[in-house]
C-alpha cells in the first residue's frame, strides 16, 4: 500500500511542476514577455522569422537552382569529374563505355558525350542505339572481371570458371 501513496504522490508532484513552469511567459521556443505591448508585436514576430529562416522580408533574392531537373542530364553534369580525353576520340564501345561522361552510338559508331539517359545536344546526333556504362553490342566473354561482368545487365559471372557468360540474375542462358 506504500508503493501506491508513493506512486500517487509523485504523480501530483510531477503535475505541480509542470503547472508551475506553464505559468512562466518565458517558457518554450518563442518566449516573450507577458506584458509585451501588442503595437510591438509584428516586430517581435518578424525578428523571430529573420532568425530562424536564412531568407526573409523584402530584401530576401532566392539563389537559383544550380540545375534543371526537367533537363535530361543537367543534375549531372557536376558530378561527372573532368577528364583530360575527350570522348570523341575513343574508338571503340568498350573503351567507351567505361569513361563516365560517354556513351556509343551504335549505328554511328561513335563514342560521344552523354548520360544514361542518351547523347548530350552537343554531339549533334540522334542516336537510335545508345550504349552508356556497357556495349549491348560486345559478348559477355569481353569482361575480365566480375565487377565488369556484373555491370552488364546481360551479363554474369561464372565464379566456377571464373568467366563472364550470357545470362540473367536467374542463371546463364546455355
């Protein structure tokens, strides 16, 4: 029976302190006084906004996006590091294919710049059959590696053999 005068008389503790610092004005995210006059209180609201947000009132100029995302490619640009070979003179789809930033036009065969998402407006063509990250074109037998294997979405590794063969995640085609 003790436990339960224990219990409920730290209950009601517990509830006299929390009414005690309700009472406080200055309690809580935004305190202010409790006989603030209210002629001052557009000036007290629009201080706290100027200091809690990095752009507000009249002087605020938004920075633009640093890219558009409607803009196939655009978001990624900044992220392809520079590279001193341009893709233009790679000459084959492998080599291609492996340079970030470059993809090969099959029918033209032409490696050129572009994203995943096909050949950038610079290059000048409409590529009908565009490889970016793997030639579709190459056998699986190319791949000397199971990275380089597994990047191919046709391809798998054979870790028996250690060979790259024709196939999907649910085994070789044979």
């Amino acid at each position: 029976q003790t436990s339960k005068k224990d219990k409920m008389l730290k209950l009601v503790l517990a509830i006299l302190v929390v009414g005690a610092f309700a009472q406080d004005s200055m309690v809580g995210p935004n305190p202010r006084p409790a006989n603030a006059s209210p002629e001052l209180e557009p000036l007290v609201a629009r201080a706290r906004l100027r200091a809690n947000s990095p752009c507000a009132g009249e002087k605020c100029s938004p920075e633009p996006p640093l890219c558009d995302p409607l803009v196939p490619g655009d978001c990624e640009k900044d992220m392809i590091p520079p590279s001193s070979i341009p893709c233009e003179t790679l000459q084959h789809c492998g080599t291609c294919t492996m340079r970030l930033g470059c993809g090969w036009c099959a029918k033209e065969k032409k490696c050129v710049g572009g994203t995943v998402t096909g050949a950038s407006a610079t290059a000048n063509l409409t590529c009908a059959e565009w490889d970016y990250a793997y030639c579709s074109q190459d056998p699986c037998s190319v791949y000397a590696s199971c990275s380089a294997c597994s990047a191919d979405p046709m391809c798998g590794w054979c870790s028996k053999t250690s060979s790259c063969v024709e196939g999907s995640a649910k085994g070789p085609f044979q």
